[in-house]
C-alpha cells in the first residue's frame, strides 16, 4: 500500500480495496459480479458468453456510484 498524496489518497483506496465489479453485458444482459482481474479479462477479450468487446461502461461499482 502506497499513499502518494492526499491529492490521489482515493486512487489508492480504490485499488487496495479488493474491488468487486457489476458486468452487465449489453449485448446478451448477462449480469455477473466480478473481481479486478476477470474485469481486465473482460475488457480485452470481451464478454465471456457472447464474445462482444465490450468497454468500461459495461461495468459498475456497486458500493459506489449506482447507476439505476
Ligand atoms: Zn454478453
């Protein structure tokens, strides 16, 4: 854990925290909740059903900004 500034002190929370994300594909409404990694995956090879690239607005961050 590194504490750079006060300036980037919520960067820092964000990525010690282990991070759960909402994917929410647009393509086939698949919603799953995944972690950091699975998310990086998705975004690269798009989604694990249907294959559609997809970016990062496909995800949400439940304990943060809800989008509904
Ligand atoms: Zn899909």
């Amino acid at each position: 854990m590194v504490v750079l500034d006060c300036g980037t002190k919520l960067t820092v929370l964000e990525r010690t925290v282990p991070q759960q994300f909402i994917f929410d594909c647009p393509e086939c409404d698949t919603v799953v909740t995944v972690g950091t990694e699975i998310r990086t995956e998705i975004l690269e090879h798009g989604c694990v059903l249907c294959e559609t690239a997809v970016s990062a607005d496909a995800f949400s961050q439940p304990e943060k900004h809800q989008r509904r």
